[in-house]
C-alpha cells in the first residue's frame, strides 16, 4: 500500500480579518458534511475505519479545572474534577499507517469530558497551531486533488493546481515536521475558534492548546532505533507503568480582529493562555477493535458556557457522525 505523502507546518503569522456571519442552513451543512466524508474517503479509501485519524490508542484519567476556568466560562465541567477519555492518533485513514511514515502528522488527541453516561463536553484537536485550508468546502477540494494525484498522474496533478493556488495548504503539505517521541511530548492544539460565555454574560473568542508537562520532545532528522513504524502505543504503555501523563488546558484569548472564521491561521503567539485545568492520563482504556469502533466524538458538543465561533465546526460536527456510522 502506498501512503500519499501529507506533510505538516505551524501556520505562519496572524493577520487581522472580520469574523463571519456562520449562519448557514443545516441541510446544507448536512449534505457538505456527508460529501466531506466521501472527500476523505476518496483521499485515504475506505477501510471501515475512521475515515481520518483511523490508527489510534485510547486511554482514561480525570480534568482538574482551575478558578480561573471558572472565571472565563460558566461551563459546568469548569466547577469539579470530571473523568475523560482521550484518544490520541495518527492522520490519514489508513489504520496501519506506520508512526514513522510522516503522512502520520499531524498527531491527533481527543478528550471527551464527563461520565460516560452524561458526557459535557469533546474536544478534537492535534498537534499544529494551523490547518491547510480556511473553510471546510476548500478542504474538500484538497482532498479530491489528493485522491486524483496518485502514482502515474501526469504533472500537473490536479493536487499541483490546488498547491499552486493555495500556499497555505502547500506549506502544510511541503514542510517536515519532526516525529513526536510520544503522542504524550507533543502539544496539541484546537484551531477551530469557540466562544467563552461567564457567569455575567460576557463572551470572548478562544482558542484551545494542549501543552504536555513532559515537554515538547521530538526525533530529529535521520533514522533512530525507536522511532519505527509501531512505536507510539508501546511507548504509552511504557510511560503510563512510569507515572502518569499530564496535560495543561490553555484558552488562547482572542483580541478584537483575530479571524474566527480562519484556521489556517494561528493568531500571535503574543495573546495571552488562560489555564484552564490539568489533564491527568494514567491507564489505558479497553482497546479491542469494538470499543474504538464504539468510541465516538462529537466536536459539536459543547455545554451551556462554551458555543462554536468557528463555522467549521457546524461542518465537523455534522461530519463525524456520518463517519462513525459507516465504521459500525
Ligand atoms: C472541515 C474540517 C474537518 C472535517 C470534515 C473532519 C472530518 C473528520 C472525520 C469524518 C473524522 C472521523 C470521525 C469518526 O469516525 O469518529 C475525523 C476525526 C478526527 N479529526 Fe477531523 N475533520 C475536520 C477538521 C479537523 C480539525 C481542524 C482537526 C484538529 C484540530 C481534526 C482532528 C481530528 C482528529 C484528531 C480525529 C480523530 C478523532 C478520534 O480519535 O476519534 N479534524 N475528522
């Protein structure tokens, strides 16, 4: 199986633009999710399997929130320590995608926050301040030059024209990013905007980032005798026998201009993080092929406190479903 080459890039510097008006009908958001999905299906195959993000482990630990989450949002999951369930990942649809192949980048990491039974709140991030695309249609159309560029193409592919009229997804694509040593050493980052709302009503853009007490730790250039195509789950288990896996909860405040509606563009690295909690991860949850199967989240679920800014989010939300449904 050949793996189409998917590279990575930290999205450059921010620019000032409007926000959007998302209002947009939710039939056609329907239709664009299910197209979408096709979109990714037509770029990786269909391997009744996530349709992105396919090869992954999962695991269990609890979210301590601060006083300063509390300040920022009346989301209740900000008021007492809840359990999670995250699941970190590889890009692509392939489920067995080598860790050292670099279409594996971006890195993804899931939280579902709550009881199983009364779950509050999914975060899907991964491990890039950025996103080859501003709007969900535009991904669509990489995924379909992806998907009509294989071997044998003649040049100009139709991923060469998209490139060519893209530089920000042709960064993303072009540009090396260096294997994680652990899905735990790598930062995460949500990219889709979301609006804050506290207690007196007053509202404010974020941004979420994941930044791992373990550092920021990766492989450098150059083959290493841990770093092949299967070493990120192992490497897990290793590192949980050790002691736990922790994560910071940052909201990166938006300033009046920030795009809302773009995340192919981080914004300054100047705004300041909020400390929202801690992530604690320490043991692994039943990964038979059945619960990820069953494992599904949902980045439209948000609790009263935290609402969607970026319109990309209506889209994703509306897509995974379609994607679990077809794995079942
Ligand atoms: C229009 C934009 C996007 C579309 C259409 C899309 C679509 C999808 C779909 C269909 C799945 C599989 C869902 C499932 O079967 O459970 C998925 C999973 C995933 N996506 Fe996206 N996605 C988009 C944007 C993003 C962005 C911006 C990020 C990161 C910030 C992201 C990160 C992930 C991750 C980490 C997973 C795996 C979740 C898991 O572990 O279950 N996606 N996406």
């Amino acid at each position: 199986m050949t793996y189409k080459m998917i590279g990575c890039f930290m999205a450059a510097s921010s620019l000032c633009v409007l926000p959007t008006d998302a209002a947009a009908d939710p039939q056609d958001i329907a239709v664009e999710a299910r197209g979408l999905v096709g979109d990714l299906h037509t770029a990786f195959g269909k391997h009744h399997a996530r349709a992105v993000h396919a090869k992954g482990i999962i695991l269990e630990g609890r979210f301590e929130p601060t006083a300063a989450a509390r300040d920022l949002s009346r989301a209740p999951l900000f008021n007492s320590a809840t359990p999670i369930v995250v699941r970190f990942s590889n890009f692509t649809g392939f489920p067995d995608i080598p860790d050292d192949n670099p279409s594996a980048n971006p890195r993804g990491m899931a939280i579902r926050f709550g009881p199983a039974t009364a779950p509050m709140l999914d975060v899907v991030t991964h491990n890039f301040d950025g996103f080859p695309t501003k709007t969900a249609a535009e991904f669509g159309s990489l995924l379909r030059a992806i998907g009509g560029s294989g071997p044998g193409i003649a040049a100009p592919t139709p991923l060469d024209t998209f490139l060519a009229g893209h530089p920000v997804a042709k960064a993303f694509l072009t540009t090396q990013h260096p294997a994680p040593i652990s899905y735990a050493t790598t930062a995460y980052f949500g990219v889709n905007a979301v609006t804050f709302t506290d207690r007196k009503g007053h509202s404010r853009a974020v941004r979420y980032r994941f930044v791992p007490s373990a550092g920021e730790q990766y492989f450098g250039p150059g083959p290493h005798p841990d770093l092949n195509a299967n070493y990120l789950q192992p490497e897990l288990a290793k590192r949980l026998a050790a002691g736990p896996i922790r994560f910071d909860w940052y909201a990166q405040l938006g300033e009046p201009g920030d795009l809302l509606d773009d995340p192919s563009i981080a914004w300054p690295a100047s705004r300041s993080l909020i400390k929202l909690g801690t992530l604690t991860i320490d043991r692994l949850a039943s990964n038979s092929e059945a619960s990820d199967r069953a494992l599904q989240y949902e980045p439209g679920r948000m609790p009263d406190g935290i609402a969607p800014a970026d319109p990309m989010l209506a889209i994703r939300a509306a897509a995974y479903p379609v994607s679990v449904r077809e794995r079942q």
